[in-house]
C-alpha cells in the first residue's frame, strides 16, 4: 500500500512549485543587458512572493503582484562581464548566466532585415556570405532571433532566447544587424546585443500597435486599400487550395510546378499583428535604439502616398511603448528595384521627408541595389550607412552620416532668355557624380505636375537644371523611378536621395 502524504506537507510542495521565479525569455543566458541606463528585470511569480535579485554588487526587492507580475531596476552599470544574475523568492531560486553588459539594438523590418548572411538560397546571397559566416566568431556580439509571430493582442513573452555569436548561429541572422552590430561593437568597444525581429514581406502598419491605429486619424488612409483583404479582393484560401491542386497534379505528371503570383501571408498582414506577436514582447526591456527596414510592401500607388504619416506613426509608438526618451530611430530607405505597377519614388520620398522626425537617420541604399532582385546582396555597405546614424545621433561622434539631403529649388533666368531652376543642398561638400558631367535624372514640371527629364549639371553644392524653351518651372525632382540609374554624392561618399520639391504628393 502507498504511504500516504500529509495534506499539510503537499500544500507546502505546492507552494514551493507555484513560488518558482519565472523571467521571460529576452532575459535568458548570453543576453546583454542595456549599459549606463536602468536595467530593467520583470517576471513572474506566485502573487505576494518576494523576490530578491543580485547582479555584481547591487541587491534589489520586489514583491509580486496580486496576478503574479514583479518588476526590478538595478542601477546603470558600465559595459563589462560576464555576470551572472540570481534571482531568489519566496521558491526556487533562478541563475541567469553569461551576462554581457553593453548596448542592445531591436532590428526589425521585411525581408531586407530578415535576410540572413547564408542568403535566401543559391540565386540570393549575401556579398561575400560564405567568408563573412566564417569569420563570425565574435564573443562581443550576442544573438536573439524572434520566431515570426501574429496575435490579437499583445504577447507578453516571445519564446525565444539569446545565442552567442558564432557561425552555426550568425549564418540564419539578419545579414544587416549583424553587420551593424560588429562595426558598433569595433567603434565603441562594447558588448552589442542585436535583436532580429522581422518577417518578409509585411506592410509597416501590421508593425503598429492598435493603441496608435486606432486613435490616429491620418493612419486609416494608410491601410484602407485593405479593407477589402480576403473578402471580395482575393479569396486566399481557395486560390492556395487551387494552386496545391495545380502542384499536386503538376508532381503526379512529373513535370515541374507551375509559378504562381506572389501572395501575402494573411496572419502577417492583419493590422498590429507583427507588433502584438514580436514587438510587444520586446517593450519592458531597456534598449540603446530601433533599426529599420521596410517600405517594399508599402508601394502599391494607393499606399505609397501615406507612408510618411504611417512611418512617423510607428516611430512615436514604438518609442511610446519602450518609454525610454525619444529612442535614435535608423532606417533604410528602400533601394533600386524594377517593379512594374508600384511607386518605390514615392515611398523613398516619404522615408526622406521623415527625416524632420528628431532622432532618426537614413541610410540611403538605391545605388547598391539589384535592378532584377528585389534582395540585394550588398548588405555591409547598407549596415554602415546605419552604423554612421548610430555613432552621430547615439554615441554623440562628430562623423559624417547623412549625404546631400535637398533644401530648395529656385527658378533662375538665364542670359539668352532660358528658364533654369538652381537645386540647393544641406550637407552636399563636394557634390560629385563620380566623374560624370551630364546628368540625366533630374526632371522638371510647370504648374501642372507634370514632368519631364531635362539636362543638369553641378556648379559648386547646387545643380542648375534647364528647363525646356518655352516652359516655366515650378517643380524639380531626382532619381524619379524604380531604378536609380545614377548617383550624386557628397565628399564623403554618401549619395543623394531620391526627391520632389513638390510640397505634398497627396493631392
């Protein structure tokens, strides 16, 4: 016969057991922990334990809430280790092992962030992808890659925990973030924690809490195209069952599979999805900033006009929800693609004219990128333009990280009768071609808006642009159309964006 246990004794195991401390799992082994600001460490708890947390020499208290939660702040510690941290409660008592402390970066985005250095397959790769993977030993980096991940509401734990950087674990990392991350860490000689949480192919606002969607008015533009999504658009689901029928049958008669267009993942599209599944886990942890790359999904010429209000939305949300001070905000300006019935000018437009946002950077990338593949394979020179925006706005380094940047267009009259309008430039020292005289992507327009290519050239940190006889120009933009087929730059190598002088393309 069983002996039997006391009911006084299994009521003290099951305490024991329910008191067990419990932390997410962005605070797991190898993680770095944000250097020279509060350190924030919350859990979970049996309600009204007690909780002790010990890191080097500081000893905080907490007390857990009537559902469980506690949250610590330990005082700003300088970048070093590794530590460990203990955590002891009312049950068992949690280690937490290899703590760097240095500076944590949240690297989020589409399939241009996502892109990790092994590459999306033989026909995409990462320039130099295989001597860069093997050289990806690198004990001042840490690594944590969020699973993708879509809710209805905000997920307080993403399930996923730190790795330390080597090639097994660099080679499936976001190619951009890592190279990011290896120059910050080079430069300022600390410890960087990247975090990778991106997914191919989503538009911004399923990055966008509902809290933001739902209360400002200048985003329901943004996504009201979608309204109609999977509901009299496109019945997804029966065209993916049609599609797996043309496969099977395809396989049956041992013949390739058809192609099929492009469609979007219906859970990754849902408006604040992606924030509630893969940012909000994020949001209790103290970080250095946000680096940012998307738009490609944003192009269709119903949306492209709004991304700029869309943008700043997420911005302000993010930095809202972290509630760290206006968080430095670098993002990638999408680059040179051919793609027929979507308006990337526009959209790299919009991503300029968020630059007036306080703290943010943009690295401009449409002279390193493929006219055929939408992935180009330049990721470093894109994560050095980032890493520039980093040192200047985050680390306070006197460096040069933004190239000519348009301030104004005025109309001259030239000597013989012919209109001319002279483009003016911030940051434009030594504004170069690299070595061509004519230019040929600037165009101009009357009153009416409409456009055509005129001959241009440099005089000084300004480009004087002739106007067609007869025309009076109004209007001048640059770098108008999917490909950039060239490229201005400043002396320090950095190119011009695309731009309109037009004031407002949501006419």
């Amino acid at each position: 016969m069983a002996k039997l246990i006391p009911l006084a004794l299994l009521l003290v195991i099951a305490g024991t057991t329910q008191a067990e401390v419990r932390l997410p799992s962005v605070l797991s082994d190898h993680a770095v922990l944000q250097r020279e600001r509060p350190i924030h460490v919350w859990g979970w708890a049996t309600p009204g334990s007690h909780i002790v947390a010990k890191f080097k020499q500081q000893n905080v208290n907490a007390v857990a809430d009537e559902v469980g939660r506690w949250s610590i702040y330990l005082a700003p510690e300088k970048a070093g280790g590794p530590y460990q941290l203990t955590l002891s409660g009312d049950g068992a008592d949690k280690q937490v092992n290899d703590l760097l402390v240095g500076d944590v970066w949240v690297a989020s985005g589409q399939s241009n962030m996502e892109m990790p250095l092994s590459g999306f397959g033989a026909g995409t790769p990462v320039k130099d992808g295989d001597k860069e993977i093997a050289q990806a030993n690198n004990p001042m980096l840490r690594l944590l890659r969020i699973d993708h991940a879509s809710a209805d509401s905000p997920k307080n734990d993403a399930g996923n925990t730190w790795t330390q950087c080597t090639p097994e674990n660099a080679k499936f990392f976001s190619a951009v973030a890592y190279f990011f991350g290896r120059e910050i860490s080079a430069k300022e000689r600390v410890p960087v924690g990247l975090i990778d949480s991106s997914w191919g192919g989503t538009p911004a606002d399923s990055w966008v809490s509902m809290n933001t969607l739902g209360t400002d008015p200048r985003l329901l533009p943004a996504f009201a195209s979608r309204a109609t999504f999977g509901d009299g658009q496109i019945d997804l689901q029966a065209t993916l069952a049609a599609e797996k029928t043309a496969d099977d049958a395809a396989r049956a008669a041992g013949q390739p599979a058809p192609k099929h267009p492009w469609h979007p993942d219906q859970r990754a599209w849902l408006p604040a999805a992606l924030y509630n599944g893969m940012i909000a886990p994020l949001t209790p942890l103290t970080v250095r900033g946000f680096l940012w790359y998307q738009g490609e999904a944003n192009s269709a010429h119903d949306r492209a006009p709004y991304y700029d209000t869309l943008m700043e939305g997420l911005i302000a949300d993010w930095r809202m929800h972290f509630a760290q001070g206006n968080l430095p905000f670098l993002y990638v300006q999408i680059s040179s693609f051919h793609s027929p019935g979507e308006d990337w000018a526009t959209v790299r437009e919009q991503q300029r004219r968020v630059l007036a946002v306080a703290n943010t950077a943009m690295a401009v990338s449409s002279d390193v990128g493929n006219p055929t593949n939408v992935h180009p394979a330049d990721k470093q020179t894109v994560a050095s333009r980032l890493a520039l925006g980093a040192r200047a706005l985050a680390y306070g380094e006197n460096v040069r990280y933004r190239g000519p940047e348009f301030r104004e267009a005025t109309p001259e009259l030239h000597a013989d009768g012919s209109a001319a309008m002279r483009v003016w430039f911030d940051h434009a020292e030594g504004l170069n071609a690299k070595g061509s005289t004519n230019l040929t992507s600037f165009e101009v327009a009357g009153a009416d808006h409409k456009f055509v290519p005129v001959s241009a050239s440099i005089e000084g940190q300004t480009v004087v642009v002739s106007a067609a006889a007869g025309m009076h120009p109004a209007y001048v933009r640059y770098g108008w159309t999917d490909v950039v087929t060239e490229s201005l730059y400043n002396d320090a190598g950095l190119p011009l964006s695309t731009f309109t002088s037009e004031p407002a393309l949501r006419r």
